[in-house]
C-alpha cells in the first residue's frame, strides 16, 4: 500500500514560523515534522509515499530527497498553486495508481500505528477520529456504535487527518482545480460508505507555534522517560 502525505499547504496559521521554512520542515524534538511521518510509515510496512509539495516546496524536496534516509521512497506532486485537499489527491492520481491509500496530513502528530487501519470492501474512505478539542468542540463527524461516519449526529468526533481512500473518491474531479475533500465525504457517507477508526492515544493538530511547542515539549519529556 502507498500513503500521500498532505504537504501543500500555506502555513498561514504558522506564521511567521513560515515565513521562511515551509511547514513539514518545521522542527519537532530535533527533526523536521514530516520525517515523524516517514518514519512511523516506515515502521508500519509502507515504503512508498507521495507528497504533494507548493508554498516553498523545492525546500522541501531538497530536504528530503529520495526518502532513502528514512526507509521509504518518495514521489513528488507538485501544484502551482495550492489545490486543497481533494484537488491535490486528484493531481497525485498517476503517482498513487487506483488502489486504496493511505492519506496522512502532514501537520498533524500521532501515535496511531498505520498498518491497525483498513478499509470495508464497497467504502470509499475510513477515516480515524479522535475526541473533540478546546479548539474544535463541535467535531466534524459522528461514528455510530456499528463503525460507520456520518455527518450529523451525536455524538460527534473530530477527523484527525489520517484515513485510508479509495481513489474513486475522488477520480471524477477535474485535475488542477482546487476542491475540498469535506463535500466529497458527506456524498460518501450519504451514501453509507465511510467507516470510521475512533483512536484513543496521542494526536496533536500541529496548527499553530504554541502546539508546535507543546508537542516540542511532550515529545522530549517521553524520549528521557
């Protein structure tokens, strides 16, 4: 199975961390927030990854080359500008093929183990939730005690970035137009084929500086024990 890590994105909630250094090269406990990634895929038994790459996005290649450092080979989707995040997967299409994927947003940090996921024969996504935040208490989706994601409903958890998809999900679109992923899963679970992994460990939505450095923190205070 391959994995697409999301990378693309402005940072502008970031700034002006940002400014300069594109966000996945940000530093967390020594070594830029992409590589936690490349590495937990590595772990998992997934050696191929795409990253879609804009803002600053030749950093980011020079950074992190081939991906042979971490155990992984990469391939690289770059946008001319921004495509949000069904857009982007849509563009990553001939690199990712029409089997199910691994979908990673690259300014989140979990512990979640990759290779615990998987997909429903006729779903188009499972996507791994997590409880509600201080910064988002209302959630985005509601799991019902069968495993299945709805829109509405409680109670609702929130989408942390992580899921395995269909490439179906998103093949109609039109290649190099901006599209959001949201509208394309309430189709999805209107129709009953998303299911959902409620995870229960550590995850972070890496959002701004002061999370940055709280997860800097965390992650020091578990690497002394």
């Amino acid at each position: 199975m391959k994995a697409m890590i999301l990378a693309a994105g402005l940072g502008t909630r970031m700034r002006p961390l940002t400014d300069h250094c594109p966000k996945p090269l940000l530093p967390v406990a020594d070594k830029p927030l992409i590589v936690h990634h490349l590495e937990r895929l590595a772990a998992a038994g997934i050696r191929e990854v795409v990253i879609n790459v804009s803002y600053r996005g030749e950093q980011v290649v020079e950074a992190l080359g081939d991906g042979s450092d971490y155990g992984v080979r990469i391939d690289w989707s770059r946008e001319d500008m921004p495509l949000e995040t069904a857009g982007g997967i849509r563009h990553a299409l001939p690199l990712l093929g029409m089997a199910p994927f691994l979908l990673v947003n690259g300014d989140i940090w979990t512990d979640l183990a990759f290779d615990r996921l998987s997909l429903t024969p006729g779903d188009l996504a499972t996507l791994v939730m997590v409880e509600t935040t201080s910064f988002h208490p209302r959630g985005d989706f509601h799991l019902d005690a069968t495993g299945r994601l709805h829109a509405e409903g409680e109670p609702r958890l929130i989408y942390a970035g992580v899921g395995l998809i269909d490439p179906l999900l998103v093949a109609e679109l039109e290649d190099g137009v901006p599209a959001k992923l949201a509208p394309l899963l309430g189709q999805a679970m209107a129709a009953g084929r998303v299911g959902g992994h409620h995870h229960r460990g550590h995850w972070v939505d890496v959002g701004t500086p002061q999370r940055l450095q709280t997860l800097d923190r965390w992650l020091r205070a578990q690497r002394q024990g």
